[in-house]
C-alpha cells in the first residue's frame, strides 16, 4: 500500500511540473467601457436690431410749409394735411415711436436758386449715423440736367444716416424718378415710388377737404399722407 501510494504522489507531481519544469499564469484586467465625452452646443446669441433713433426729412412744401396767405395756406407743417400730426412726417415718426428731429422744406434746391447748394451741409447738420433720413424731393424741378449733381451732393451728405430713404415725385415724372432712384440706389438708400398714391381713387385731393385754392389742393391730404408714410416706414424696416 505505501509503495502504491508514493508512485501516486510521484505522478501528481511530474504532471504539475510538466514537460518544461515551470508554469505561466496570465491574468487579464477587463477594461472598463468609457462614456464619449459630448461637448456643449455652441449658443450664438441673437442679433438685436436697433432702429433708428429720430427722424429727419428734408423736402419741399409737402414735407413743409409755412403759412402761405396768398394761397390761402394756413398750416405750418406738409401741405395739404388738416393738421401736423397727420402729415407724413410726423406719421413716420409716430409709427417708428421715435422723435421727428426736423422737416426741412429745402425746394430752393429744387429750383436752384442762388446758393441753395451752399446751404446742403446745414439742411443736413441734424442727420446722425443713428437717423432715419428722408429725403422727399423732384417735383418743383424745371432743369432735369443740373438738378442730379445737386441732389446726387444732398445725398452725398445724408448718406451717414442710419437708414436713407428718398420718395418718387408726388404728381409722377418718369425722367426725375429716374434719376432719384439711381442716385438713391448709389448712395445705399432706398427708392420709395408714391406717384401712384396721387393717381389713386381715394387720394385726399378728390375725396377729402377742399382748399380753396387748386395748387394747394393737389398736395397729399390725410388718406394720402398715411400712404406715403406706410411706404415710408415699411422701407425703414427693410
């Protein structure tokens, strides 16, 4: 029996040894699974427009007009509106919520009378780089041809407003409309047609109050003036 046994321990210990006299253990360390690093989403805050600050308008006698007995023009304000606050420029203002800094009537540019250029720098002292600045002019015009360097000098001096506007003529004339929308357009303005707001069915002068006098009475009325300042305002928002 002992010599059974120590043959059996003898085996059992040439099989742990094995054929090379040695043992290799290889221990594997699992990994653990890592969690993809996500970045943030980038948030790119809106842009806030600001609008303008003021308005200012230089034009003719429907942008101003001062008492005028001999035509029977009592208002101080856009002739024909029956009072200020509905006249176009002070319904651009009102519109926009901001204030009307100056409605110039500058139609001696128009005309050309002598040293009407030479005022262009205080007509448009008060346009800041934050105004909406209209420019309403073309129908008192008689010589097409020197009027667009004057009115090209205008604009050169307007152009730092914020926004420029420059209208069509009231009582449409293609030739000076023409000419102020590709002035205007150069200038980076933009060109707002109202001839056809005087052609209207329901323009001021056939449905509205009647002034006594014909050349006062084919100015913008109220239901007129209100178009023009729609337009007006729709081209500020642009």
């Amino acid at each position: 029996m002992k010599s059974l046994i120590l043959i059996l321990l003898a085996g059992s210990l040439l099989a742990g040894c094995g054929s090379g006299g040695s043992s290799t253990q290889t221990t594997t360390t699992a990994v653990p699974a890592t969690t993809p690093v996500v970045a943030p989403p980038v948030i790119t805050p809106p842009v806030v427009k600001i609008g303008p600050t003021d308005v200012v308008v230089i034009g003719n006698s429907i942008t101003f007009s001062d008492v005028n007995p001999p035509v029977e023009w009592t208002g101080s304000w856009g002739m024909a509106a029956s009072s200020a606050d509905k006249d176009f420029t002070h319904l651009v203002a009102s519109t926009l919520g901001i204030p009307l800094t100056a409605a110039n009537n500058f139609a001696g540019l128009e005309f050309d009378w002598a040293g009407a250029t030479d005022q262009i720098p205080a007509m448009t002292a008060q346009i800041k780089s934050t105004s909406l600045a209209v420019i309403e002019m073309g129908d008192d015009v008689s010589d097409l041809v020197s009027f667009v360097p004057r009115y090209n000098k205008l604009l050169d001096a307007a152009q730092h407003a914020q926004v420029l506007v420059c209208t069509s003529t009231w009582w449409q004339n293609d030739a000076r409309d023409a000419v102020i929308q590709a002035a205007c357009s150069a200038h980076g303005g933009h060109y707002v047609y109202i001839g056809n707001i005087y052609t209207d069915p329901l323009s001021g002068d056939k449905t509205d109050f009647q002034y006594p006098v014909a050349g006062v009475n084919r100015h913008p009325h109220d239901w007129s003036m209100a178009r023009i300042a729609e337009r007006i305002v729709a081209a500020a928002k642009n």
